[in-house]
C-alpha cells in the first residue's frame, strides 16, 4: 500500500468536526442527567416573573384552568419515553404552576386600600410592630379597629403610619388613637423603579400616613383576634430585648445590635447606615441568609461538640441527627425572634433544608438542597421573585455551593508538624475566604447595579475583614446574649458582640472614607437582568466545561448599553421637580421628595445637586415656584400650590417664560404659552413620570403606564 493510499484511508477514518463538535455537545448534555431537576425551580420562577410582568390582571379562573394543565402534564410524564421529553413536560408544568400560584396568592392576600387623597381620620388601632424607621421618622405597623367613618369593609388591615420625631412611641400590644393623614402606598419615584405598593399588598398593607397627633392610649371596645394578640405578645417581647439591648450596650452599638438580633432598626444611628452601605456590609443589617447560617451553625457546631464530650450519650445517640434538631430549633427560634420578615423567612426555609438532609441522610449543602429551598419559597411567596433580596440572596448562595463543587479537596498528609499544619490551615482558610467574598460579590453584583446603582470598591475587602468578626465573635455573641438576657446572664456575651461591632463600625468608616468609596452605575435595560440571572444559573448549574457559555450572559450587566437619560423627573404629585444638565440633576426643591429624587438620580448615573444655591443659578424661586432663568438647562417652570393662590400675575409669567409648565393643583389655564402643561390631574392619573425631547416636542413615561392595571396600582379595576 501506498503512503498516498494509507492518508487517505486515514482521512477517511477521522470523524469530521462537525461530529466531533456533536459527540462532545451529546457527552455534556449526558454528564447532567442528574440535573435536570435542579432547573424546576428556575421554570417555577419564570412562570412566577411572567405573571408578575403583565400588564393586565388575568382572570381568576385562569388559575384554576392552569392547575389543570400541570395536572395534565404530569399525567404525561408516566407515559414519556425520552429523557428530553419528560424533562420538557416537567419544566413546562413548573412554570405554568408558577403562573397559577402567583395568581392564587395575589388573590389569597386580598385587602383594602385606602383611597387617595383622604381628610385627616381619627384612627383607633392596635400596635402591631415598631415597622423599620423612614426618612421623615419611627413608623408604627397598626391593625385599625376603625378608622374616621369609613365601613368596616373599606377599612385596612394594616397601616402603615410614620410619626414626628417629637412623638414618643407605644408598645407593640397597645391600643391607641392619633389623627393621621393616611394614603394608599405610595407608587414608584419613577417609571420603572421599585414598586412599594406591590410588596405593601403582599403585606396587607393598605395604608401609609403621618401622624398629626401623638397616640393615645385607648380602651378598645373590641378584643383583638387571638393570631393578633399572639403577633402582638411576640413583637412585645422583641421590643423589650430591643430596649434591653441598648440599654446595655449604648446607642452606638446597640442600635447595630439591635437589628442583628431582634430586626428592629428603629435605634441605629443614620450615619452607620450610610457607612454600612458605602463599604458594601449593608447586608448585616436585615436579618437574611448569613444570620441564619450563623446562628444555625453555631448551634450545630455546639450541639454537636458537647454530645461528642460525654462519651456515654454519644455512644448511645447520633450526634450529628441530634445537632441537625437543635440548629433547627435555633433557627426557629431565631426566626421568631427576628419578627419573621420576608428575608429572614426565605432564609429559614433554606436553613432547615439543609438540617433535614442530615436527618435524612443526605448531603446537607448541595445544589439539590438549595434548588428544594428554592422550590419551597416561590410556592409560599411567589412575589418573592420580584424583590431584590431573593434574588441576591439565592444568587449568592448558588455561587457559592457551585464553587464548594469544585473546590479543590487537597490529601491530608499523616503527622505533620503543628506548626506546618497551622500554617498550612490559615492559608487555605484566606484563600477560601477571598474565594467566597469574590464569587459572591460577582453572583450579586447585577442586582446590585440594577436595583441600587452603587458598587463599593473596597467591598471585597471590607467583607474579608468582617467576615471573621461576625461569624465567630458577633453573632455567636448576640445569640448568647438573647437568650440568657430574660435570665440576667447576657451581659458578657452582649459586650463581646459589642465590642465587634464597634470594630466592624471601624472598618466600615474606612472603606467608606477611602477614595472613591462608591461607583454609582445606571440602571440598564429591563431585559439585561434576567438574561444575567439565566446566565449567572447556567453557569451555576450546568456541569462541565460548556458552562462557561452563560459568562458572557451573567455579565451582561456591564455590557448592555444603557438608555438615554431622561431631561426631566417629576414625583408622583407633581411637588417635586428635577432637570438634567449634562451629568447633573438640578433639584427644584431639595427639601421636598428628597429620598425619591436621589432614588431617580442614581437610577440614570447622574450626581443630584441638592443646594439651594445651585438650584438659583438657574432658576428664580419662591416659596411657591420656580421660573427658568437664561442658565436653566430646560425652559421648565413649576408650581406647587394646592390650595393658595399664586401672586397675581405668576402663572402668566410661568407660562410665557417656559416651555414646559408643572402644575401640582388640579388648575389648568384656559390660556398658557407653554408646549407642554402637566397638571394634578395628570399626576394622579400617571403617577412620577419622565420627560424626554423629541424633536420640538416632548415624550412622556409615566409610571402608572409601566406597572399596569394590577390590584396593586392605582385605578385597577377588575372587571
């Protein structure tokens, strides 16, 4: 045989790169047959995310026919075949289940909403909580009894209700009344935005308001439903160790404390939260997935240890199942105490996952386990999948049990030195910590960008100082703390926790002091996050080298082109207005609106100007208006009186100097120069919106227009 006539037989029995290409993408579709499941509650979600992104509310039947599909798809599965064809059917009836859920506890939640634009009410109510402080004060979550003369029907079941800072606070468990202004939540700053009213409906909030006068103790008429007394005799109890707390370690620890142990913010000074969240250690202030994991490991780790040393019980009893029941109780408890906010409840749900494995048998920290969690939360709460701290938090820990995947598992070797081994242990525990701070910072850093537009440059480092101090000085301290407190033996490990946190206090006012402490980033389109959160779980979840394929998806955040900004933001009820110039937003009211205009600022990338000598280079302003001088960046003019007249001869003037005119009240002139007069009505009816130049014209966004006829917007009509 020829050279010639051997290469070409050779040729011939080389497979081509095409089947070569197939062969390897049929090895890595094999090499997940034990994770398909892994991605039901993925489809599970995308039907929750798809219900909550209509603009439409569905029918109710509409759930109920669903169900009936799921039913019928999963009939199908006994009889399917193929591997591709089940998993198919599966996925398929997680997210039409999803969809039903969504719609079944949208109705399952069903309350009264205060109407908009309601006189001062007389409200008697019980105290339910001391709900997280606001920007304007301490806030009261009240379950009315009555409120003014409005039926029984029309009356919340919960108020939302912020007092002065002159006002002193009752106790969960009372019964008060004060006069208050109350209102329906309130909508989104600005189109697009984080939608209060959607989570407030989900909470049975059906009003927010302001105190006009101080509560009073009262004696209801009415005995409070016995679940509500024992919510009340629960968040009683919280508040008391709340004061006990900072009674022992002072307001400048304690208030830190405080929220780390019993959930309530109400002490903590504004300053720490600022630093908190410039060094991006905000996390350590809601009661969410590290807490949990703390308080529960700890009491495993102890449980575990002190079976261990009495040789008689652990010769008799499994250790390891025994510590599982005890971390369990801890994070019940735990999760009591902390007055079972959403955060901490999804947290729980994955923490006892993890426990039962162990009693069970099984692996407790793996991808299944957390994919079971998953499931779990999105049935129970399936609006959970719109708030940033699900996504974050089941993000992170995706990351993280993937990263444990692949962990490198080096042989230890036999009688090594202790120095050695000391040595070698520290530097395996650093490089672990880097690890873990890095892939979770980059598994949360989206969601990040895109619902908070900051990124901390010294985060990374700020959680690798942190991350020692909390786990194995801080909440181990605070849990001890709580629970010998009621027994007069917590002030030792409070002081412990306390001088931690001071120490945290230090390294968070160093990262946030640094040079450029804080980044901030424009929101990008609203289809770049989910592409990153699919990527960011394929990467997670697929196994094999073809995950790297969903990279450049996970990091579509910082890709993804983002929109022109708007030239200008007005709130909700036209009283606050903002204009853009250049990379700036001028404030026309800095003291009016100013939590929602820094909301909007950050939201586009721009540095909000919030003095009023900035403001008058630009613009002359009264107490009532604002007129555009030559330097103003958009011929705007604004008034925000509702009631009082304007000074003869201003609204003339703001109409023939302007191009667009901001009415607060309900006025329209017969006769106005401007192109452009938005006035209350609009506002009412559209909500905060966003002005762009089109040509010698303008186009508008309101934000009603974004959420959609939904139970929880304005104007939402069933029928």
């Amino acid at each position: 045989m020829s050279a010639r006539t051997s290469e070409a037989s050779f040729e011939d029995a080389a497979p081509a790169p095409s089947s070569r290409l197939r062969g390897w993408l049929a090895d890595q579709v094999e090499a997940q047959a034990d994770r398909w499941t892994l991605w039901t509650p993925v489809a599970l979600g995308c039907g929750c995310a798809l219900y909550f992104g209509l603009p439409r509310e569905p029918q109710a039947w509409m759930a109920w026919a669903l169900l009936s599909v799921v039913a019928g798809l999963l009939i199908a599965l006994r009889w399917s075949a193929w591997r591709a064809t089940t998993m198919t059917l599966a996925l398929g009836a997680c997210a039409v289940g999803g969809f039903a859920v969504a719609k079944l506890r949208t109705e399952a939640v069903k309350a009264p909403v205060a109407q908009a634009g309601a006189r001062p009410q007389a409200i008697e109510a019980w105290v339910v909580d001391i709900a997280q402080p606001g920007e304007s004060g301490q806030r009261l979550l009240l379950a009315p009894i009555r409120v003014g003369d409005w039926p029984a029907g029309a009356t919340p079941v919960r108020a939302r209700v912020t007092l002065r800072p002159d006002m002193a606070l009752p106790n969960p468990g009372e019964a008060v009344s004060l006069l208050a202004i109350v209102n329906p939540p309130p909508p989104p700053a600005s189109p697009g935005s984080y939608d209060f009213a959607r989570d407030a409906y989900f909470e049975s909030v059906g009003a927010v308001g302001l105190a006009l006068r101080a509560p009073e103790a009262v004696s209801p008429e009415v005995k409070a439903p016995w679940r509500l007394r024992l919510t009340m005799a629960v968040n009683a109890t919280r508040w008391a160790l709340t004061r006990r707390i900072v009674a022992a370690l002072g307001p400048e620890t304690g208030g830190l404390a405080a929220a780390m142990t019993t959930g309530h913010e109400a002490f903590i000074p504004r300053e720490q939260v600022e630093n908190l969240r410039a060094a991006g250690l905000a996390h350590i202030i809601s009661i969410s997935g590290l807490h949990m994991a703390i308080v529960g490991g700890f009491a495993f780790a102890a449980a575990r240890l002190a079976v261990a040393a009495w040789p008689w019980l652990a010769l008799r009893v499994p250790g390891k199942k025994v510590a599982a029941l005890v971390g369990l109780a801890a994070v019940g408890g735990y999760l009591l105490l902390s007055g079972a906010p959403p955060p901490a409840e999804r947290a729980a749900i994955t923490a006892s996952v993890a426990f039962a494995a162990i009693l069970v048998d099984r692996q407790a920290i793996s991808l299944h386990a957390l994919a079971l969690a998953a499931m779990g939360v999105l049935l129970l709460q399936p609006e959970a999948v719109t708030e940033p701290g699900f996504q974050m938090s089941f993000a992170a820990t995706a990351a993280l049990v993937a990263l444990a995947e692949i962990w490198p598992r080096p042989v230890k070797e036999i009688e090594v030195p202790w120095p050695i081994r000391a040595v070698q242990g520290a530097a395996t525990w650093t490089a672990a910590s880097i690890a873990v701070s890095f892939v979770a910072g980059l598994a949360t850093g989206p969601f990040a960008i895109q619902h908070f537009n900051r990124v901390s440059t010294w985060g990374l480092f700020a959680n690798l100082a942190v991350a020692p101090i909390s786990s194995f000085l801080m909440m181990p301290g605070l849990a001890l703390g709580a629970a010998l407190t009621p027994f007069g033996l917590g002030q030792a490990p409070l002081e412990v926790a306390g001088w931690s946190i001071g120490l945290m206090n230090r390294i968070a006012a160093w990262a946030a002091g640094a040079p450029a402490a804080q980044i901030v980033v424009p929101s990008a389109p609203d289809w770049v996050l989910p592409v990153s959160f699919l990527g960011l779980l394929f990467v997670c979840l697929w196994r094999g080298a073809l995950r790297w394929a969903g990279l450049p998806l996970a990091l579509a955040i910082l890709w993804a082109p983002r929109p022109a900004p708007p030239d200008v933001w007005i709130s909700a009820d036209g009283a606050a207005v903002a204009v853009r110039e250049g990379r700036e937003a001028v404030l026309l009211r800095p003291d009016v609106k100013l939590f929602g205009a820094e909301l909007w600022s950050r939201r586009r990338g721009l540095t909000p100007l919030i003095s009023e000598a900035e403001r008058d280079k630009r613009f002359a302003c009264d107490a009532w208006s604002c007129a555009p001088d030559s330097q103003a960046p958009v011929r705007l003019a604004a008034a925000w009186n509702l009631k009082r007249p304007l000074k003869p001869g201003r609204l003339e003037a703001l109409c023939a100097n302007a191009d667009v005119v901001v009415l607060r009240n309900a006025f329209r002139p017969e006769a106005c120069g401007a192109s452009l007069v938005l006035t209350g009505e609009d506002f009412a009816r559209g909500g905060s919106a966003e002005l762009y130049r089109a040509g010698t014209g303008w186009r508008i966004v309101w934000a009603q227009d974004l959420r959609g006829r939904r139970p929880w917007t304005w104007g939402y009509d069933p029928r």
